[in-house]
C-alpha cells in the first residue's frame, strides 16, 4: 500500500491534535498503512476529559461531531498517520511468527504539554493486514471493561495504559451472540512489544532490530543512550520495568490473564486488558481466563512468565548484543544476557518486600519479615481469606487489638489469623511511628476499592442494555481507591460465595 500523506483534512475549530508520529517514520516493513473502518452510527459513550486535558485536548471539541467521528474511525485528523503495528509473539508458550495489530490502528503520537509523547491507538477499528481470520471489531463489554480496569490501574498507581474514550458503533458484532459494537481509544507511552523485537529477529532483518532498539531507547529510556553498550543496557532497563510492574500487579491481586510475549510492553506498562481480572480470595492458583486451560498465566505464575518473556526478548536481541562485544566474545555475550534476564529475580523479590512491608506497616527491614508476610498469604490461601479487605483491614488492626475482629472475620478459622497476628505484633513494637501514622502509610498501600468481578459484570450488563449508571458509580468509586469512601461500603465488601467458577473471555 502506498504511503498516505499524513495530514488529509482541515482539523475542525478546537481539535488540533499536536501529533508527531516518529513509529510511522519507521520504515514500512515496521506496519501497515490503513486508515480506520467507518462504522454505521457512531455515539460517544464515555470521554476522559481529565486525560483529555493532560494530552493537550480540547474535551469539548472531542465531545463535539468531529471529534466523535475521529474518536469512532469516520475521519482522520489532520497530522495523523494510521497504521496497524506488525508483531510476532508467544502465546500460550507457542511461537507465531506474524500477528500484527488485527483490530487496532495507532492514529499518531500526540506530544503533550509537558513533553510525553503518548500513542493514540483506536481499538476494534476493522480489519487490518494482521487481521487473519478476525472481523477487526469489538463488543461494547470488553471496551468498556478494558475502559474501566484500565483507568482503575492508573488511579492504583500502576503503570498503565488508558483509556481517553469509548464510542458505540450502532453496529452489532458477532460473537458467541450478537453483541452492540464499540470502539476504544487507547493512549499508551508506546505499543512497542517483545513481540515486536521477535517479529524482526524470526526474518533475520538485523537492520530492523537495530532501528526499533535505538527508536524504543530513544523512546523509553535516553538515559542509556550514551552507555557503552547500550543494547545490552537496554535489555537490563526493560528487566527492571518487568520486574516491578509485576511486584505491583501482585500487590493488588491482579491477574492479567494473558501474559503473551506480544502483550509484553517494553515501556513497562500494564498493556491488553482482556482476560484480566482481580483476585477475591486469595490463592496463587487462580485462573479466571477461559483460554487459560492448564494455569499457565495463574496469579501466581505471573512473576515467572515475566521473566520467561524477558527470555525472549534477550534472544530476540542477540544479533544486535553480539556486536557490542565483538568478535570472537559471543560466549560473553550470552553471558551477559544470562544475567541480565537472571537480574530479574532480584529485581523483583526486591520489589515485591519493598511493597510487602508497606502493606504490614513496616516502615524499617527486618530479617524476618518476608517470612512473616509469605505466613500470612499461606495462612489466607488455607482460609480463603479475601486479598483486597484483609490487607485493607489490617490497618485498624495496626491502632489496636480492637480491629482484630474485622480481619479475623474474613478466616474461615480465625485462630489461623491470631496467630499470626501475635507474629505481627512484635515485630511492629521495634518500628518507630505512631499508630495513626502507620494506619495511614498501610492503607496508602493497600486499597479498599478494587473493580471487583462481581461488580464490574453487573455495570458491563446494565451497559449494554442502555444503562450506563452502574459503570460511571463504579468508576467514580474506583478513581479514588485508597480512599474512605462513606456511604460506598457494598464496593469494598467481598463477594458472597460465586454460584460458579468466574471466568474471563478475551473479547476478540
């Protein structure tokens, strides 16, 4: 397909989108170039105006027609350049050597007022080349959950990417039934993926890895770009982002659902929300995707598969790290990739306490201490002990004896919990602070508000038969999570027992 020029109409009065589209400048075996399917009846759903704003958007004039039409794929702005990303990927631990982005097209890169240059990505716009056998659209629930989880994990403050709005298509798309149709647009800090190194590694195209390294180091990390070997360096970088974006997904008992090397984003953000969902009682078991048949993306895998797809990307990169080294040092090479993906490890056990000890209030470390919080996930997992309320409630605990009682009550046997809380106690008589201030540091890490499954399919239900209410009520609950919030208590409750196994479906 030949080049499209990148401005093609006059921006409506107010929508100046301040695009510099640097992926599209890549050469054209990096995408394809395509612009959005026009869908039947286009109506804004949802608009992010706070995030609007901080890209350097008018909400109005995004609210407005043009802007609708631009938001639903009918008309692209003047200074987007539209392209379909080309990928590679594991999924499920099986190598496809082309997927692409099937239903998604990157409008452009937006730079905002404060220098971050973020992607602006329509998701379920049509059909692409990477489209195989897929229709390139998608159903009004999973766009409006990626919209709502998405947007729960930046205010959890995890790296993520977001969601600036939603639009109904008026159109249906088929899937185990006939579902209304629905367009997410998708701001990331890139779409760059492990994925996406393999794509070029599989063809041999050495050139390309050299250009999407140096574009993604650019990107993500220009702090290495003068390092002796930066390629190497880069891979470390990509690591340690890895590492501690997972520490904090197991923190709040998230489970991505589909940890595929292609939804692995080398700026270290949460990407692809679709089988994804958060643990009520926790154990590390826990699977909610129905794709996920032997486990391998369960709760608790996921630091390991991380690792296992930073695996990959270092093997993506080895014939570009072979070079820093040169000739003859290849053993010292893969040596060094070795351990940069071993690094992980470390990085993340080293996370992963760090946060551990802020959610028991332990402000100073203590030899003991992983034990004492790995005695209390036993303890829960053998209890069926709800994550989110008995870290939350554990702050009460931490003023006095009294709020005992709250935690105790989420144990099946609260002896179990007594006695760890005797634990507990001594340890925290050797940390400095006062009571109220340590309550108050615990719950700054540990929320009472999470998008409970429970909840999150009822607002998606009343979603599609008309009712938006439910979705903004849980999402104006879920943009405050660590806060109190009165009157709100049914969000912070765990959930009766589940009729059935809850599962996930990844929407496409």
């Amino acid at each position: 397909m030949p080049p499209r020029p990148e401005a093609t109409a006059p921006d409506a009065p107010g929508l100046h989108l301040p695009f510099d589209n640097s992926y599209a400048r890549l050469p054209e075996r990096f995408h394809a170039r395509l612009d959005p399917t026009p869908v039947a009846a286009p109506c804004l759903l949802r608009l992010n105006a706070a995030l609007a704003e901080r890209l350097g958007l008018d909400p109005a004039a995004l609210a407005g027609p043009e802007g609708v039409a631009m938001l639903a794929g009918n008309r692209v702005p003047a200074g987007a350049a539209p392209i379909a990303l080309a990928y590679a990927g594991h999924q499920f631990g099986g190598f496809v050597p082309q997927l692409g982005d099937g239903r998604a097209i990157l409008l452009g890169e937006v730079v905002a007022p404060d220098g971050a240059r973020r992607d602006l990505q329509l998701k379920g716009s049509g059909r692409t080349p990477f489209s195989r056998r897929g229709d390139g659209r998608a159903a009004l629930g999973p766009v409006l959950r990626e919209y709502l989880v998405s947007e729960a994990m930046a205010a959890l403050g995890v790296p993520t990417t977001r969601a600036l709005a939603a639009v109904a298509t008026g159109e249906l798309v088929p899937r185990e039934r006939a579902m209304p149709g629905a367009v997410l647009t998708r701001v990331a800090a890139s779409h760059i993926r492990v994925g996406t190194f393999q794509f070029f590694a599989v063809r041999e195209d050495i050139e390309a890895l050299r250009l999407l390294a140096d574009h993604a180091i650019a990107r993500h990390y220009p702090e290495i770009a003068g390092a002796e070997r930066p390629y190497i360096a880069f891979l470390r970088a990509v690591v340690a982002r890895q590492a501690a974006l997972v520490a904090r997904w197991m923190h709040l008992g998230f489970i991505h659902g589909v940890m595929n090397t292609d939804n692995t984003a080398i700026s270290g953000e949460t990407i692809d929300y679709g089988p994804c969902a958060f643990m009520d009682a926790y154990d590390p078991a826990t699977v909610f995707s129905s794709i996920d048949a032997y486990g391998r993306y369960a709760y608790g895998n996921q630091p390991a598969i991380a690792q296992w797809n930073l695996a990959r990307l270092a093997e993506a990169l080895l014939p570009i790290l072979l070079p820093e080294n040169g000739p003859g040092n290849g053993e010292a090479t893969l040596e060094a990739a070795r351990a940069a993906v071993g690094g992980f490890a470390e990085e993340y056990e080293a996370a992963w306490l760090d946060g551990a000890r802020r959610k028991l209030g332990l402000a100073t470390a203590g030899e003991g201490d992983e034990v004492l919080a790995r005695d209390l996930l036993a303890r829960m997992a053998a209890n069926g002990a709800d994550f989110t309320a008995t870290f939350r409630r554990l702050g009460g605990a931490a003023v006095s004896a009294e709020g005992d009682a709250a935690v105790r009550a989420l144990f099946a046997d609260p002896d179990a919990y007594d006695e760890w809380a005797a634990a507990w106690r001594r340890r925290l008589a050797a940390e400095p602070g006062e009571p109220a201030a340590r309550r108050a540091a615990m719950e700054a890490a540990s929320p009472a508000y999470i998008p409970r499954n429970h909840l999150v399919e009822a607002a998606l239900s009343a979603a599609e038969e008309g009712d938006l209410g439910p979705f903004d009520e849980l999402l104006a609950v879920l943009s405050r999570p660590y806060e109190a919030q009165p009157g709100r208590e049914r969000y912070a409750a765990p959930p009766g027992p589940p009729a059935q196994p809850y599962m996930t479906f990844c929407g496409t």
